[in-house]
C-alpha cells in the first residue's frame, strides 16, 4: 500500500555557534521556495523527517548552482561554525491548521505560513540540525561534483 500524500510546511535556519538564536535564512529575490529556506509543499510523500533531508539537500544543490558567493562564505570565511537545521511540520496533523488555512498555490503568503508556525510555537514534526563542519563537507562534495560536470559539458561528447 502506498503510504498517503501529505502537505509539509518547513523553515531552513542558520546560527553561529556561539548564539543562542536561531534565523532563518532567505533570499528575497528568488520566487523559488525551496531557495527562500521556507515554504509549503504539497502531495508529498514519505515522513516529515525523510521530507527535511531531501529539501534540505535540495536547499545545498540551490545554493551551489545559484548563489556562489553563499558557498564561498560558508567554505572559507565562516569562522562562527554556521550550524544549519531545518523544522518541517505536517500541515494537517497541526491544530494550527484548523484556525489558520494555508495560502494556496501561487499565494506569495504560502512561504510565510511555516514562519508564521515558527513564530507561534507549534511544535514541528521534524527537526534535523548539522553542525558546520558537515556542511562544509557536504558544499565542497557539491562544489566540486558541479564543477565536473561543467567540465563535462564544455568538452562534450
């Protein structure tokens, strides 16, 4: 049996290791919602916490491909130790989702519902948290698996 489509909300965070707040990261001039670090993601599947590893992924592959000077920063000049995590929650197993619908798709106030989670305590169904090392580890591999397959493509078959 096929497990059930959900609707997932998630918020991507960042803090310097010697904070006790965390922040969420966003790049305004993007449209995408997995490149703001926040959104509302519908008729997924699989769990909250298999959802927030893929996006988060999806969040490193983003930043590599689109925004150099991010990965540059947190390869060479991060000396806090940036530690990441990402909060997803499943919409409808919320109470929150009773009194507060989602803003439908194409709704710019879609990516802000999960802030609006965060914001309100409501207790996520996931959180993945990696130290900055890992992350390192994770945008050199990315880096450089990118920077092959550029290579590739210039010279061709």
């Amino acid at each position: 049996m096929a497990s059930a489509e959900k609707q997932y909300a998630f918020v991507i965070q960042t803090r310097e290791t010697q904070d006790r707040v965390w922040s969420w990261v966003s790049y305004e001039a993007s449209g995408d919602d997995v490149a703001a670090g926040r959104g509302v993601v519908d008729n997924v599947s699989g769990t909250p916490r298999s959802f927030g590893r893929a996006t988060f992924n999806a969040y490193l592959d983003y930043l590599v491909a689109s925004v150099p000077g991010a990965v540059d920063y947190y390869l060479f000049e991060d000396e806090y130790d940036t530690e990441w995590r990402i909060l997803v929650w499943d919409v409808p197993a919320t109470d929150y989702s009773q009194y507060n619908t989602v803003p439908p798709p194409g709704d710019s106030l879609r990516r802000g519902y999960a802030l609006a989670m965060a914001a309100e305590n409501i207790e996520p169904h996931a959180i993945s948290t990696w130290p900055g090392s890992v992350i390192r580890r994770r945008l050199q591999d990315k880096q450089r698996a990118a920077q092959k397959g550029n290579r590739a493509e210039s010279e061709g078959p």
